[in-house]
C-alpha cells in the first residue's frame, strides 16, 4: 500500500491484530453481556481471548506477553511500595462523593468481585497490548498502552479517571520492569479493594 507520498506502508500484523482486537473486546464488553455477572465476561474477554490469540494465531509463548511470575522479587518489592503508597492516597482519595456512591454498591462482593474484575484486565492491558508494542516502540510502549486504559474509565469517577493516564503508566512500568503482569494487577486489586473498604466505612 502506498501514501499520497509514494512512499510504502508496512504494517506489524501482530500489533494491529493486538490493537483491533484489544478495542473489539473493550467495545463489546460495553455493549453486551455473556454471562450472569460482568466479572465472568472480563476474564473471557480480556484473559481467554487473548490467550487464544496468543497460542493458535501468533504461536508464542504467553510468557513473551507477562503471562509469568518474570522478575518476582523485585516485583514483591514494587508491589508492597505501590500498595504502601496507594494507600495513602486512596484514604483521601475515597472520601470523594462521587467515588462513595460509584462504589459503595460493590462491598458486598469482596475480595473476590475486584479479583475477577481486574485480573483479565490487567492482562489485556500490561500483558497483551503492552508486551506486543513494546516488542516494537519500546519503552513508549508505557504511554501507548496508558490511552486506552484512561479511556475505558470514561464513565467512572472523574477524580479517578483523570489519574489514570499517569496511573496507567505506572502499572505498565512494574510490568515491564518485571516482566510481567502479576505485580500491576496485584497493586490494583489492592486498590480497587481498598477504595471500596474506604467508601464502605469499613476503614476510618
């Protein structure tokens, strides 16, 4: 394919499979629902379809993608200094109106609704799309898989949504430091639980 210029296009199949299909998932999970709780949709959209990806139409190894404990003691490190940070912040953080009433409806369901809510997405941002830009751009690969993870946060909290291109960033990095998608989601199920915990009043 050549541009107006003349000059030849040459694309990256694996990555525009990765960023098509990363935006289809986001988009139906918006639209539809596939199963009698959202959580359940989010593992099979954002976990087992990329994995399938991965395996049958790349054929790499999901550990080229984060899907490992890759670098774990730095990442237990990175881990208990984000969750010692985020906690500070969230117990102010949380005491904002609008993240009391989008949260407190999800006390019920801890620890286990955050765990299945976050867990494939993690993967779909700091495993998948992060590891296959990254095989391309690099580092900058940590602001590039920050866009559309700001963007699916349209919708929640203002205050939270506004952090989360800095946030995104963030995670990407003690994935890619680590080589792996475990620590980002453990420090962000920390602090999807702790903010409900917060709002909830179990936590002063």
């Amino acid at each position: 394919m050549k541009t107006l210029l003349g000059e030849r296009l040459h694309f990256d199949w694996k990555i525009v499979t990765v960023i098509i299909l990363s935006t289809l998932l986001l988009i139906v999970d918006s639209y539809h629902s596939f199963t009698p709780g959202k959580s359940y949709d989010g593992i099979i959209l954002y976990l087992i379809v990329p994995l399938l990806c991965i395996l049958l139409a790349f054929r790499d190894d999901p550990r080229q993608y984060g899907f490992t404990l890759g670098d774990w003691k730095t990442g237990i490190i990175l881990t208990a200094i984000g969750i010692v940070i985020m906690a500070v912040i969230l117990w102010l953080v949380a005491r904002d109106p609008a993240m009391q009433s989008f949260y407190k409806p999800q006390a019920a369901g801890l620890p286990w609704n955050t765990f299945l809510d976050l867990f494939g997405w993690e993967f779909l941002f700091r495993g998948f799309i992060l590891f296959a830009l990254a095989r391309r751009f690099g580092a900058e690969a940590l602001w590039l898989q920050a866009v559309p993870f700001a963007l699916a946060h349209i919708g929640k909290p203002e205050i939270e949504t506004l952090s989360t291109i800095f946030g995104g960033f963030a995670f990407g990095w003690v994935a890619y430091r680590t080589r792996s998608f475990v620590y980002p989601f453990l420090i962000h199920w920390f602090v999807a639980s702790f903010t409900i915990m917060v709002v909830a009043g179990w936590i002063g």
